[in-house]
C-alpha cells in the first residue's frame, strides 16, 4: 500500500503534466478534471491542488533553478514528465518540511513508474545538485 504523500505527488505530477500538455491554462480548470478520474481522492485532494497551485505560482523560478543545475541541458530538452518531477522535487526542497533525503527517493520513485529507463539517474542528479545547493544536503 502505497504512503498518502506518494499517492499525493504521484497526482500532482499527472496534474502539472495535463496542464502543460494542454498550454500552461488556469489550473484550476485541470486539477478538478484530473482528479476526478480518481476514485479515493479524499485523502490527498487537497494536497495535490496546494501543491500543483504553489508550483504553478512560482513555475518560472523553479524552471531557472533546474536550468542552473542541469548542466548541458536546455529546459525544453528534458522530457515533460521528468520537467515536472523536478518541479515537484525542488518545489518540496524550497518549502523545507520533507527531508531532503526522502525528496530524492521520492522523485526517483516517480521517474522509475513515469519516465524512462534513463531518468532516474538523471532525477537523481538533477535533485541532489540542487540540494547540495540550497545547503539541505
């Protein structure tokens, strides 16, 4: 069974990877729609909407933060769903109430279910850069 903060980001990122496939719209107008093909959303609704609303608020410099750190990699070259499991990530990492640590696990857990064989690796990297440099590793 899976933790209520996993099911959370897992959701968040399927929400965030809607509403930049679908050209970045209010996204209040996608997370109801995403989120109502889920069945047991009672438990984390409410967090999924907090999270993708503060991610989307601050989306240009989460991005700027992420392009510092992915080295040799534009923005719009790293896939979208691997783009928005870095936002999630860095998003976590800003807000300080989830261990950096667990941060990362959690990332590279989303890119193992979502992305491809290669992301990982990349997740892991990307988010441990961006830790060592907001000092929270």
């Amino acid at each position: 069974m899976l933790r209520v903060e996993t099911r959370a980001r897992a959701r968040a990122l399927q929400v965030l990877y809607a509403w930049e496939l679908q050209g970045r719209p209010d996204v209040g107008r996608v997370a109801p729609n995403v989120l109502a093909l889920c069945a047991r959303a009672n438990g984390w609704r409410g967090t999924v909407e907090t999270m993708v609303a503060a991610i989307v608020a601050r989306v240009d410099d989460i991005d700027a933060q992420i392009a510092d750190v992915a080295e040799h990699w534009r923005l719009e070259r790293i896939g979208t769903v691997e783009r928005n499991i870095l936002r999630i990530a860095l998003h976590e990492l800003n807000v300080g109430e989830v261990p950096p640590r667990v941060v990362i696990d959690e990332a590279v857990r989303l890119a193992r279910w979502f992305a491809g064989p290669k992301a990982p690796a990349f997740i892991n990297g990307v988010i441990d850069g961006i830790a060592r440099r907001l000092g929270r590793l």
